[in-house]
C-alpha cells in the first residue's frame, strides 16, 4: 500500500476591509486594489487593509463620518466619508506571501511610536493586515450594506457616477513594490 504524502492546506483567514458608498461601485466592478498605508505624516504606499475584527465601531483609522477635512480657503469643503458603512469579506491563507501585518510594517519601517499611536490610538492595529496586490470581486465572500449614505455622501455619489470625481489619494504613495519580510 503506497503512502501518500498529507499536504497541509493552509489556514485561512477571515478577512474584513472597511470602506464607503463613495468606492463601492469600482470595488464591485475592479475589486479591492486601494488602500493608503502611511508610514509617515507624509509618506506611504499603496495596499488594500484588512482587518481580523469585524466590528465597525473599532475601526479607529476610518474618521468620523461627516468629520470636516481641514482645506485651504480657496479649496472646496469636504466631509470624510462613512469609511464603515460597507464590509467586505474576503479569505485569504494566512501565508500568502502578499498578505503581511501591521506589525511587520511598523518594525520593517521603524514607524516613530508617536506616528503609530496616532494611527493606532486604541492598539487595533494587531487585527490589521495589508495585501500587496489587489483582491478581484470573485474572491469576495460577502458585501454588507451597514450603513445608509450621509447626505454629503449622495452627492458625490451621484457627481462619481456623471464622471466629474475622481479618486484623489490623500498623499502621493511610492508605486513600486514593497517587500516585508
């Protein structure tokens, strides 16, 4: 009787990203491939975040939803967005290697511990995990609805759809790509 060699089959893990109304429509049609990981006041790069805990209320990084983002006078006003309103669940093996921890970023990059407490106020960032790529539609398990649109929300929604916003990252990210160890 011939043996056969057992594979051990990774574990997944169940993965949570957090986002808005205003990006709902591309990630349905593109997938996840955004996410600004800052590694300093004014510098970072780009990668979708995850978190291990699916409660909306510990998502500290997401703002306050209608929060006024502080602009130049001659700038138009803008709110943050509801980034809580929408959860996406998705699977990914805990030993992808594209998928890497808030954790490993923050010794890899010597993150200053006043930059990270200021990102990380209420130690949250042990459930955060980065991916190095992007995570098409077929691989989501679940899209949820959590919250309805704000007002200011809708009428960027709606100025998306007739094509006259883009999306503007809130800081220039380094494109090439990012190894953590």
């Amino acid at each position: 009787m011939k043996h056969r060699k057992q594979q051990n089959t990774p574990r997944l893990l169940t993965l949570f990203h957090f986002t808005c109304h205003w990006h709902l429509d591309a990630i349905r049609r593109e997938g996840i491939l955004r996410g600004d990981v800052p590694i300093t006041p004014n510098s970072g790069f780009n990668a979708p975040s995850f978190t291990t805990n699916p409660d909306p209320a510990d998502q500290d990084w997401a703002g306050y939803p209608g929060e006024r983002i502080p602009l130049p006078a001659d700038e138009p006003i803008l709110f943050f967005p509801d980034k809580r309103a929408i959860r996406i669940t998705v699977r990914i093996p805990e030993n992808h290697p594209r998928l890497f921890r808030w954790v490993q970023l923050v010794r890899k990059y010597e993150i200053d511990p006043v930059w990270e407490k200021a990102l990380n106020p209420n130690g949250h960032g042990r459930d955060w995990y980065f991916f190095l790529g992007s995570i098409p539609p077929v691989k989501f398990d679940k899209i949820e609805i959590l919250q309805e649109p704000l007002p200011h929300e809708l009428s960027i929604i709606s100025y998306r759809a007739q094509g006259k916003v883009q999306y503007q990252p809130f800081m220039e990210l380094q494109q090439e790509p990012v190894t953590i160890p």
